[in-house]
C-alpha cells in the first residue's frame, strides 16, 4: 500500500507534532508552506528533528504550484482559527484536488457561524470530489467524549462544559484574538462588543461573513447536530481574563501589565427546542506560574454526570487527533464534512 502523502501548511508550534506523527503512522510528508519568512528554505528535519528529510519549507505564495507538483493526498492547515483565514488556502487545495484538514476551530461547525463560505466551499468541494473537515482537541474532549455520555443518560436537561488553554502554546495568532495584551478597554471595544449585540444584529453580520465565533459556539452547534437536536436560540459573552501581576508573554513578545487583559473566557449558550440547554466555555489566556490546562463537563438529568480531565497535554491531543483524523477524511463522501458526521475517531497503529 502507498502512503499516505501529507502536505503542511502553517509550520509553526503544532506543525512539530503534527509532522511528527503523520512519519509515526506510516504517512509521507510532500511539502510544507509558511508565511515566516525566517523559515523558507529549512528542512522540516529541524522543526520536528531527526534526520534531514530533503523537503523545505516554501513561502504560502507557491501553495498551489506545489501541490500541482507533490499531488498529496490530503493538506493539513494549522495556522489561523477563523474560516475566512483559511480560506484562500482551503479554496487552491480544493482545484489541486486535495482533501483539507484543518485545525481553524471554526472550521469545527461553521455553519452555525459563516453559512455563506461554509456552503460555497461545500460546494466546490463536491465538485472536486474532495473533503474538508475541522477537527483537533474539540473533536474529542468537547464533543464525542461528551455525546458518548449522553448516550448512557435516560434524560438530559442540561449539559455544561469549562476548558482552558495556555495561549502561548498556539501560536502569535491565537493570543491576539483572545485579546492577550490587551487594556480592559481596548478588549471591550475590540473582542466584547461583537457580542454586546441584539439577535438580529449577530444575524447580519453572520449574514455578511463579519461575525467572529468564540470557539465555543462552533462546539455547542457541533453538539447538538451530533446529539439530533434543534437549535432555537444561540448566544454568546466574552469576559476578559486578567493578572494580578506583571505577565511576561513569549509569544507576544511583551510585558502584559497588572490589570490586563490575558485572555478571555467566551461563554456559548444554546437553548434546544427539546428543551435541552448547552453552555460551554472556552478559557484562553497566557497563563501564569500555577495555571494548568483543565476540561470538566456535566451532564444534568437522570442521572448527573460529571467528568474532569486533569491538566490534558490539549497540543498533542489535538495534533494527535488531527493526524489520526486523516484516514476518515480521505474515506469520506465529498463536501464540508463536520466531525459530527464522520464515524467515531480511533487510535491508529498504522496507517
């Protein structure tokens, strides 16, 4: 059997993991793109180490001349966390004929969030005979670990979810659109007031492709779709974190003064026509010295359950889930294929 044939793009913190275990599993890594300048013409070899591999990072402007040349199977995008981001880099991998998984969280559900986009590429993927799929540390741990529950609850009245993340683990991009560094009123002004906004103004700008997703609300739609129910009403509020104490920032480069802002808590909440609540919140932040990664979710009805991941490694999980993920992505039917619709993801030996 042939392996599989895996081309990166974005190579920056998760880009290690998931090169790494793409060569773990048996799959072939064709090339790699970036938009890092100080990173053009290195192997691979010394982002992820070990033995020189011959393929060189290239500049993102050369995408779609190099996948016309490598032919991989599928494109692995880890680089910015909004659909319209990635876009332009899921459109030139869709006419090279190339499957796409991404971890751009919202990419996750986006239909809940960029409809107009979502159903475009939907479509154009279907007529490449290609599929596009979002998927990382959600897919599992805010998503089918929580739906498995549900599966052994006779009734649900609510389910509820916390997770944090350490920012400086993903990258400049990321950190800036949790508001790290941010005064409490540039925060208010710039992240806050998206969702300081009447329904039908959330509405316009989703319309409009200009509404920008707290990464929760792309997970409580996946959630739903996954558990069969019917979204009636769907809100959203960002709060932002902050430090009792000067916070030094690697990946921002920066002192985050006392009173700041880290990060943010987003809170996504989702009424059902079942009469099922979901309210999931999602903690970014820079962390300090006594901060670690936490994942508790509960499920509320007959009976309650509750479950706690302590201090999850969430980069690896989710460039292990990322990489794992590709066999089902290639398989799949056509088109912008949610997670929700895949078959439950499993552990690979091999590809």
């Amino acid at each position: 059997m042939k392996p599989i044939k895996v081309f990166q793009i974005g190579c920056g913190k998760m880009s290690k993991y998931i090169m790494e275990y793409v060569q773990n599993l048996g799959g072939e890594i064709v090339g790699a793109v970036d938009i890092n300048e100080n990173l053009y013409g290195k192997d691979i070899s010394e982002i992820i180490g070990g033995e020189k591999t011959g393929i060189k990072i290239e500049p993102v402007s050369k995408l779609d001349e190099l996948l016309s040349a490598t032919k991989p199977d599928i494109a692995v995008i880890a680089t910015m966390s909004y659909l319209n981001d990635v876009e332009n880099n899921i459109r030139t991998c869709i006419t090279n004929g190339v499957n796409v998984i991404t971890t751009s969280e919202e990419c996750f559900y986006p239909e809940n969030s960029n409809p107009s986009v979502y159903e475009e590429l939907d479509c154009l993927a279907k007529s490449y005979n290609v599929t596009i799929t979002g998927c990382g540390y959600q897919d599992v741990f805010w998503g089918s670990l929580i739906t498995s529950l549900a599966s052994s609850t006779h009734k649900i009245t609510k389910i509820k979810g916390s997770s944090s993340y350490n920012v400086e683990d993903y990258g400049k991009a990321l950190a800036e659109v949790h508001g790290a560094g941010l005064t409490i009123a540039e925060f208010n002004a710039k992240i806050a007031s998206l969702d300081d906004i009447s329904t039908e103004e959330r509405e316009k700008l989703i319309q409009n492709r200009e509404y920008t997703p707290s990464y929760m609300w792309n997970t409580v739609g996946w959630l739903a779709d996954k558990l069969h129910l019917t979204p009636k009403s769907l809100n959203s509020k960002c709060i932002p974190t902050t430090c009792n104490s000067d916070l030094y920032s690697e990946t921002l480069n920066m002192e985050i003064k006392e009173g700041n802002a880290t990060g943010m808590s987003a809170v996504a909440i989702l009424e059902t026509e079942e009469g099922i609540t979901i309210e999931a919140e999602s903690i970014g932040k820079v962390y300090g010295p006594n901060d670690s990664d936490t994942n508790t979710w509960t499920i509320y009805g007959e009976p309650d359950t509750t479950i706690t991941i302590n201090k999850p490694d969430t980069v690896r999980l989710t460039c292990a889930d990322i990489v794992n993920r590709i066999p089902d992505v290639i398989a799949s039917e056509p088109g912008f294929v949610a997670t929700s619709k895949l078959p439950e993801g499993t552990y690979k030996i091999k590809y």
